[in-house]
C-alpha cells in the first residue's frame, strides 16, 4: 500500500475546511467557554485533541447552528 504524501498547503487546507478552532465554535455558536465544554462533556459535539490543540469538527457546528 502506497501512502500519499500530502503536501503542506493541502493539509492545511484540510485543516481550515474541516476544523474549527475553539473560538471559532465560541463566535459561530455565539456562547461561552463553558457552555462549549459542557456541551462536550455531554458528547453534544466532539472534540478532536492533538497535544493542547482542541479542534471540532466544522459538520458537527453548522449542524448546531440551525
């Protein structure tokens, strides 16, 4: 099996159409910190973790916004 090797723009192209940052979520939902953990800890949206990054997945947010 050959592995693709992604080049750096692409994976950060990825990252940006597939990802949110935890402020983004705050400003797109329009809530608190707080609210956003709580609503993790409900496993109302999921969080993706890489070290101290937390990303979110942009699907699960444009869902909640509607």
């Amino acid at each position: 099996m050959v592995r693709k090797k992604w080049k750096r723009n692409e994976l950060l192209e990825i990252l940006d159409n597939e990802f949110l940052s935890t402020q983004e979520v705050l400003d797109t939902l329009q809530i608190t910190k707080q609210a956003l953990y709580s609503l993790v800890l409900r496993n109302k949206i999921e969080q993706v973790r890489k070290g101290s990054v937390k990303l979110y997945f942009r699907s699960d947010i444009e869902k909640k916004t509607y």
